[in-house]
C-alpha cells in the first residue's frame, strides 16, 4: 500500500505520456503543460500525487513515480471512453458550456457514466490523500468529484477549477442533470473560475436550482443529517503560462534565426499574420478565415504581400461535429488559395497538426499580426504566448472579446468575432499600425502577463484554498 500524499491532484489526464512495451514494460515521459508546469514545483515540495486517465482505453496501470510526482492511473473501458469523455464530457458539457455553438446532445447513458466514472476517481483520491490534504480537482470533467469525495473524506480540503466557461442560468438550465452538477461541484471548498462573469454565473445558478443561501462570494451549506453547516467560496482566478521561460526562449539567436527563417519560406511577405488553435468550433476558425478572404477578394490586402498561416492542431477527431469542421474549414482553405493563390505563393497556409513549442515561439515572434477569434474560450494561453514572445516589442494581437484573456489584455485589439465587417477593420488596423504604437500596446501587454504567470496562479488559488477553514474529520 503506497504512503498517503499532502497534496493530490485530480484531472482527466495524467501529466505524462505512458508507453507500454510487448513484454509489458511501462514507461513514461513527462508531458508538461501549462497545469503540469505551474502545479510541479508544489507537487515536488509537498509530496504530491496526481490522479488521472492514461489516455489509452481498456489500459490498467499501478501506480508509479516519475519526474518527481507519483502517479495514480485511473483505467477507463473503450465504452467509458465512448460515453464519459467523448459523449458527456465533449458532446454535452463542452457544447452547452460554449454558449450552444452547435447543440449538446443530452443522453443518459452518458450521464450515468459520467457518474461512474467520477465516482472511480473520487475514489482513487481518496485512497491517495493523507489526513487532513489538500485535493485540488481539475475541470468540466470531474464536476462531481468534489462532493464525491467529501463524502468518503472529510477531513481534507478540496478545490475546484474551472478551466472553461460557465454558462447562464438560462443556458445550463437545459441540463437534466443541473443540480447534481451544482452539488457536485459544491462539495469543495473552493470553486475558481476564469473570469468574473463565471463566477457570477455560477452563483446564479446555485440560486435557482439549489436552497442554498449565498452571501457575496460565499455559499452557505446548511446542516443536512448529520454533516455540519460548511461554507463553499467561489472567486476568480484566471489561468496564465510560464511567461519568463517564453520570454527567454524568444530572446535566444535560434529561435531569432528560426523566425527569419520561417519568413523566408514563406516567401517574405510584408504582412505575416498568424493563427493557432485546436480545431475546435469554439476558437472562430471559419470566421477568422472568411473574413481574411473577403479581404483579399476586396483588394484590401494583396497576395503575396500579406499571408496568413493557420495552424490547427488535431482534436476530438473521432466526433462528427469535430470532422464537419475541418471539411469546412480545408474547403474554405482551398477556395481562397485557388481564387488568389500564384505558383508556390498561398492566401492561406494551413497546417493540420501540431509542432514542438520551439517552432510555435519562431512562428509568434515571427508573425506582425496573432488573431485570436474566439467564439467562446475560457482563457485562450495563445493570446498570452505571443505576448511573451515578443520581447522586441514588435506584432499587434487581435483578441475576441469572448476570450477570457480579453479580460486582462484590453490593450489588444478586441473585436466581436460575429461581427465580420468589425473584424476586418480590426485586422487591417493591426496589419499597418505603426512602430511606436505596436511597441506602446505591447509593453502594456507584455507587463501584464509577466507580472501574471502560472505559477503565481496556483499560488493564489492554493493559498486561498489552504486558508479555509479545516475540516473536521466526522461524517
């Protein structure tokens, strides 16, 4: 039986990339990301353990150290798969949580697997943790966690962060499921979203769907058999990224080189413009697109002169709605570049799939203009990475107002990505501001999001959380 750890981390995925060999040999390689990179130095100082899915189905793995964390693997079936991740989670919650850009699909053999499945990691938590820490569970996928878990302990601290928008009472009020999900998620300590209008959602709907009593930011649990009156907090903590080692990396003679020489593959173009996303409906892909294509068909911008990339990173491939998307976008693509395309000079290059970070801090530092279109997103890190990628002051960012980063970044040039005609304007601002102006907006933009880093996003949520008062260890 493996020792209990202080501080456990409950998310989807776990944080490294598992490969099982023919003899049945497990081996890993960490897989940093933004949570990975602001959660592992607490992770390493206080015994920490991460508990989530391999990312392979029908995979049962024991747990195992790497990297300095110990990793707990929670297995899920190839039907799991199906009904909890691909169905509840990405075809339900993830729709209905972005504003019903296309409409969720309410099933409940989805719901009841997303019970299952979060009960299995409440309960993988609870074996892990030790008496009296501190549990902070991770996202739209394990909002029943939570309350799962302080059932089975209550002595330790949980919290909760919302990494994706939280929609109006009217809109989550389709839900079937609404108040289990509020409940779920009031099981914690501390809820944290994104932006303050999250938040205020949230509250909102604990209002109309539960008898709680809240009071500010505060909900009160009132005593229910035998378990205690509890307070519930709810604030704001909007997500960042490890903007220094960005900063640094942008600042190194390769990626400078590698910039240049990216601009000259792609044919010198006096404007380079730049977009990277998941293929994701949510992130305004074809709104972006359209909009770039109307003005080169209007002369506006010309062809080669100006060139955008697009960059989408697969996602979800095996959802229809995900593989309509990317059917429309590469014949959108395809019309633009035949309608104005030359010999070996696009409209548009698009790349269907991912790089290493290296060469998307070449492509940032390389690119006059970053449109970040978004429909609905609950914080958008690209429109950050580019900030910090530009230490030369140099490049203008076009930001949807329905970003969450819109928030701390006003000084970008924000649009309403519906509003094509408002777009456009935007974009050609951007592709002739001026030298001095770029470099005023930027240096705007760039203290705040190196004042702002990942880190000290989990610090602010993990001092709050470990500030709340201390549970009592009876049910």
């Amino acid at each position: 039986m493996p020792a209990p750890h202080e501080f456990v981390v409950v998310a989807n995925r776990l944080p490294a990339d598992i490969r099982v060999d023919e003899e049945g040999n497990v081996s890993s390689t960490p897989a940093p990301g933004g949570l990975v990179t602001a959660l592992a130095p607490v992770m390493r100082a206080q015994d920490g353990a991460w508990v989530g899915w391999s990312g392979s189905a029908d995979q049962s793995l024991d747990p195992f150290d790497t990297d300095g964390m110990h990793l707990v693997p929670v297995p899920l079936s190839t039907q799991e798969v199906s009904r909890y991740y691909e169905g509840f989670s990405n075809a339900t919650l993830w729709p209905l949580y972005h504003d019903v850009i296309v409409p969720p699909e309410f099933h409940r053999i989805w719901w009841n697997s997303y019970v299952e499945v979060n009960r299995r990691f409440a309960e993988a938590a609870a074996g892990t943790a030790e008496k009296g820490a501190t549990v902070w569970v991770q996202d739209y996928q394990l909002q029943l966690v939570p309350e799962m878990l302080r059932r089975l302990r209550p002595d330790v601290r949980i919290g909760f962060f919302d990494h994706i928008p939280f929609p109006s009472v009217e809109l989550f009020g389709q839900l079937p499921w609404r108040r289990q999900v509020i409940e779920g998620l009031l099981g914690a300590d501390l809820i944290g979203f994104q932006r303050t209008g999250d938040a205020a959602n949230f509250l909102r709907a604990v209002r109309r769907f539960t008898s709680h009593s809240t009071r500010g930011q505060q909900i009160t649990i009132g005593q229910h058999w035998n378990r205690p009156e509890r307070h519930v907090r709810v604030g704001t903590f909007p997500i960042s990224i490890d903007s220094h080692k960005v900063d640094e990396l942008a600042r190194t003679e390769k990626i400078t080189k590698r910039a240049a020489q990216l601009r000259t593959e792609l044919g010198d173009p006096d404007v380079l413009m730049l977009g990277v996303d998941r293929l994701d409906y949510t992130k305004g892909i074809r709104h972006r697109i359209k909009a770039f294509g109307e003005l080169v068909a209007e002369k506006k911008v010309t062809v080669p002169r100006t060139a955008l990339v697009q960059v989408a990173s697969p996602s979800r491939e095996q959802v229809e709605q995900y593989k309509t998307l990317r059917q429309e976008v590469e014949v959108m693509v395809g019309n633009i570049n035949g309608d104005h395309g030359s010999w070996g000079r696009s409209a548009i290059y698009y790349m269907h799939h991912s790089y290493p970070f290296e060469e998307m801090v070449a492509l940032y530092r390389a690119a006059d203009v970053m449109l970040v279109t978004a429909l609905r997103d609950g914080m958008n890190l690209v429109a950050k990475e580019y900030v910090a990628a530009r230490p030369d002051l140099g490049g203008a960012l076009v930001l949807s107002e329905f970003a969450g980063a819109a928030d701390e970044l006003s000084h970008a040039l924000l649009i309403n990505p519906h509003d094509i005609e408002g777009m456009k304007e935007a974009i050609l601002k951007a592709a002739t501001m001026g030298p001095a102006e770029q470099r005023r907006r930027m240096r705007t933009l760039r203290k705040r999001v190196l004042e702002n880093d990942v880190q000290g996003w989990a610090k602010k949520f993990l001092s709050v959380l470990q500030n709340m008062p201390q549970r009592t260890s009876h049910v």
